[in-house]
C-alpha cells in the first residue's frame, strides 16, 4: 500500500530535528573558539575539538532512537524511503545549511538499512548543482580600495574585533608588509589595493586565522593571518600578535592541510564558505574543505559523489597500491585518483598482537585526535560499491585471498563492508631511492620532526619503519600507519641492562625482562634503516631519539600539560617578534624547535 504523505512528513520532520539539534550543540561549541582562544585555554580547545568530532554520531544515534520510539522502522519500506526524502527536500529547501542536513539523512537512511548501499531514489548521492541561494550569505569585510597597504591591513587586524589588546600592533603590521612587499614586487607600486577577508575567524590549536584574498589590481593573492595570544608573565596582561603572513596558494594548502585538526569556523553558510575557500585554493576538493572545517561527515558525502563523477570521466583500473604490503591492511588505489583504500586484512601476521576492533580504535583515536600535520586524515566507509570491470583481475585476486571477510563479489560490484579512504603519499622507502645526498639529508630531518611532533602530542607511533610513513607533494613527511599507535604516556621507556655476563650479549634472548609495553629507543637505530649512511644522516639530526631519556622528557611535559605549539608553515617563515616572546619565557623552546 506504501507510506502515506503525512506519515512520511512525520518521519522527515523528526529527522530535521534531529538535524537542527546537531547544529545547535556543533555552533554553540564551535562559537566557544574565541573565548578559549582568548583565555588561552589550551586543554579546553583540545577538549572542544574531541567533542565536537564525536557530536555526529552521538547527535545521529538520538534521532535514530527517537525514530524508533514513535515509528515502527519495520514497516518503513525502500519505496517508502523515496516518499520520505521528497517530503525532506520540501523541509530544507532554501535552507543555508541544506547540504549538511542531506548528509544526516544519508546516515538514518544507512542505519535502517544498513545492509543496503546508497542510490539516489531514497538518499542524496548525486553531485548537486545548487541554484544561487536566496538568502545574502555576506561572507566577507572588504577593505579598500586604497593604495596604502599598511592602513588597509591594521583595519584588518581592527576588524577581527579581539577584545584583548595587541602586543605591539605597529611593530606587526610593519612586518607583514616588509614581508609582502619583499615577495610581491607589485605591492612596491603605488597601486590600488583591496582585502577581501572572512567574517569568520578559524580557530585551531592556539592560533585564530584571518582568512580572505588580497586584489593588487588585476590580481588576487590567497591570503592568511595567522595570529598568537602571548599570555603575559610577572602580572602582564594577554596580548595578540601576528607570528607571520602567508599569500600563496600552495602555503594556504599546508594551512587547510589533511594532516592537520579541523578548524573551528562559525558560519551559517558552509556551503558559500566552501565556495569561498575553493577560490581560494583551486586545487583542494570540496570535500576536503568540508572536512578543514570540521564537517567531517558532509566531507564524505561530498567525497563519495566526487568520486563517483570521477569513475564516470575516467577508464583506469584500480590496482594494488605501491610500496610493501602491510601486514594488517591490504591498499589499492586509482593511479589517476589522489586516494588510496584500506581494507582489514582477515588475518594478521603473527608479528602482530593487535586485534580488529583494535585496528579501528586505532584509526579512530587518530580521527579524533590532534594530528600536529603529521598524521594522515582518514574517511571511514560501510557498504562501499565499486563498479568491478574497473578491478584488475591481481587485485581482485588479492582482495579475495587476504580480505574475502569484507569484500563480496558480484556481476556488476565490489562491495567493501568496511574500508578507509586516505590521501596518497609516496612511501617514505620509496621516496629516498636515488636521491641525492641534499634531499636525504631534507627528508630524514623531517622523518624526525615527524616522530618528535607526534611524540610531543601524546602519540607514540609504534611501528616507525620508513614503510610505515609518506612524502607529500609539498615535501611533508607523515604517518600513516595506525594499527600499533598509543599513547606515549603509556609506553614505558627503558635502558639497555648492561650485560651480566659475555655470553649474554650471544644469546637469542635477552638476558633482561620485557614487559608489553617496555620499548628500549636504543634498538631503534637497528631496525629503522637498512644502510649506514642513512642512519648515519638521521643521528646527525635525531640521534637524541636512541636516548630513554628523551621520551621521558617529553612524557614529563606531556603529564605537566604542557601543549605543543604547532605552526603550519615552516619556522623560517615566522616573524622575528616571536623571539622575543620565547625569549620572555612564555614559550616552551624546546617543544617549539620541534615544531618545524
């Protein structure tokens, strides 16, 4: 007989509601970014950024169980689910945030049916072209015109209204524009100038962003103000000061990178902030711009119709992905995709002592905690339909051999039951092949900036084999590989027992107890390369990582809570006013000579 209209409505009214007490709790905890910055309350914001992340499920999970109070899903049928979404579609048109509410639909659709992969009839999978809103989104101040770049940028820093005071606002707006003008040789013309910055500030860490474009005449630069809170010392009050200026795309890119935390960005247009965004940064997907500010879940949607745009404009086969094969997680990718996916492996080696569910809590510790720009940002998936004429017959062969418990074949698909999407980077083994003696020297520094940033943030990475780590195309290294992840505060670091007898250091076991979590850095040296030279290059930068007692310094900071300063640009790029703060003894310089 099928749903009645009015049934229907009822259905799609409580998952609106749903909907609209998501954004209530997402925008009041996203709006308590300025005060935590402010106040520089660091934990909070590390706190804030957690519980705004698990906010989805929690808030999805409520309408479900509301659904279910008032409405027999049994009874609710998959042609009833189209009859659902039309009414749905008449409650959100014209809404500002009417993508993020089809994304909640999605979800309570997969949830009642979660056996069944999306289509367009019952949820919303297709690429939309919206119309021009209704609404005036009003997104940007614009400043100008004017040819004087240093009063057009302290009305920017003016019209970002902090209500604590600036630490020497002169001194500041006289660097950026030294630093402009150095890079910019148009901005040393007498010519007409115009800033077109966000209303919203982003928040991240223990940096507001003012984000926006500068017009030198005909051309547009990307632009970024990336601004600290110096809590005073000896009774000083806070102030604010601009630790640099970035104006190029490829900069901006690091700033909105897949590596880093999402921002806290209070808007209530997603859907014109991400237009904006995309002006910005050409070459960043909607999705990931999605996810850059916090709307991790409509990233997948976003992502998943994407990708199937990118199926129908393109002939290649996945295949296995390049590097070795991992012991927990078999990798394909699309060579003409920038992605790659994980799938579970059924079994594991014996070397490995982790479980499933250990794997995924893994994945999800990493998704929910702060990655410092040196872990790699991952979308999760259920019921995941590939077209199968696009497999090579060695990967389908690979996939039923090691992951036939999540992969069902038919005619037509490869259904995955569950799989990771992950940007692809060039295995860190890979990597330095015929490199020269610079960009080894380049890379394995930053292979140590990696460990030690992801260290100072609480993560121990476990299994820190090349193999285990990527190259971006900006030239970043990143981990990526999460079955062994923990807590470093839960690693117990030790030394080497000095042998008691000769024959000690002969035997195949050593003469000392190890306890699970016991790890001794002084065998880390032997494992991590496979060459002299390599190590030899690595200890020149790092060899303080061999040491016990250099983790233990850092568990130290870690349980005093103290909170990494992590920068999203490279530390020559900041302004020399950051000296004297560190100087002044505000900073901790020894994490910040870290945080490359």
């Amino acid at each position: 007989m099928g749903i009645e209209k009015h049934q229907a409505n009822n259905i799609a009214r409580l998952i609106l509601d749903g909907f609209d007490a998501y954004r209530r709790e997402f925008i009041q905890i996203t709006r308590g970014a300025r005060v935590r910055f402010e106040q520089a309350d660091w934990r909070a914001t590390q706190s804030a950024a957690t519980q705004r992340i698990k906010l989805y499920n929690i808030a999805t999970r409520q309408t479900l169980a509301s659904l279910g109070e008032r409405i027999d899903p049994a009874w609710v049928t998959l042609a009833d689910w189209i009859v659902i979404k039309q009414e749905y579609v008449s409650l959100i048109r014209g809404r500002p945030d009417a993508d993020l509410a089809e994304t909640v639909f999605n979800t309570v659709f997969r949830r009642t049916w979660p056996d069944q992969y999306l289509f367009s009839e019952c949820a919303f999978v297709d690429v939309i072209d919206r119309a021009k809103p209704l609404f005036d989104a009003q997104l940007a101040w614009q400043y100008g015109p004017s040819n004087d770049l240093g009063e057009l940028l302290k009305q920017v820093l003016d019209g970002a209204g902090f209500s604590i005071p600036w630490f020497d606002q002169a001194n500041c707006i006289k660097q950026m524009v030294a630093a402009m003008q150095a890079s910019i040789p148009l901005l040393r013309r007498p010519l007409e100038l115009r800033f077109d910055m966000l209303k919203p500030i982003f928040y991240r860490n223990k940096g507001a962003y003012l984000v926006g474009r500068l017009a030198v005449g005909e051309h547009l630069f990307p632009l970024a103000i990336p601004i600290h809170n110096h809590q005073g010392i000896g009774g000083e009050p806070p102030s604010l000061y601009v630790d640099t200026v970035i104006w190029t795309d490829s900069e901006l890119s690091i700033i909105f990178s897949f590596t880093r935390a999402y921002f806290m960005v209070d808007t209530d247009y997603p859907n014109e902030l991400v237009k904006f965004l995309h002006e910005l940064l050409p070459n960043k997907r909607p999705w990931e711009l999605y996810t850059a500010i916090g709307f991790y879940k409509h990233g997948k949607t976003e992502f998943y119709r994407g990708f199937l745009n990118h199926l129908e404009n393109s002939t290649d086969q996945f295949v296995l992905a390049d590097g070795i094969k991992g012991l927990v997680m078999t990798v394909f990718t699309l060579p003409s995709y920038r992605l790659v996916f994980k799938i579970i492996r059924d079994k594991f080696s014996p070397t490995k002592s982790v479980t499933r569910q250990q794997v995924r809590d893994a994945y999800y510790l990493v998704k929910t905690h702060d990655r410092v720009g040196r872990m790699a940002d991952t979308q999760e998936f259920s019921s995941f339909v590939f077209p199968r004429s696009r497999f090579s017959e060695e990967l389908l062969a690979e996939l039923q051999k090691v992951a036939a418990s999540s992969v069902t074949l038919t005619e037509e698909h490869v259904i995955v039951s569950h799989l990771y999407a992950e940007r692809r980077m060039t295995p860190l083994n890979l990597y330095i092949k015929d490199k020269s003696d610079f960009e080894l020297h380049q890379v394995l520094d930053e292979y140590g900036n990696a460990i030690k940033q992801l260290a100072a943030a609480n993560i121990f990475p476990g299994d820190m084999l090349l193999k285990n780590f990527g190259v971006t195309r900006h030239g970043r290294v990143v981990f990526y590989d999460y079955d062994e992840i923990c807590y470093l505060t839960d690693v117990n670091f030790r030394r080497i027992p000095a042998p008691r007898y000769p024959e000690d250091e002969m035997a195949s076991e050593p003469w000392y107890s190890v306890a699970a979590n016991d790890v001794f850095p002084e065998e880390f040296k032997n494992f991590l390369f496979h060459s002299g030279k390599l190590k030899d290059i690595f200890c020149e930068y790092h060899g303080d990582l061999f040491t016990a007692e250099y983790w233990e310094e850092l568990q130290d900071n870690i349980r005093r809570e103290r909170v990494l300063d992590v920068y999203p640009y490279r530390r020559a790029r900041r302004f020399g006013q950051m000296q004297q703060v560190v100087e002044a003894g505000s900073v901790d310089s020894k994490l910040l000579s870290n945080a490359k």
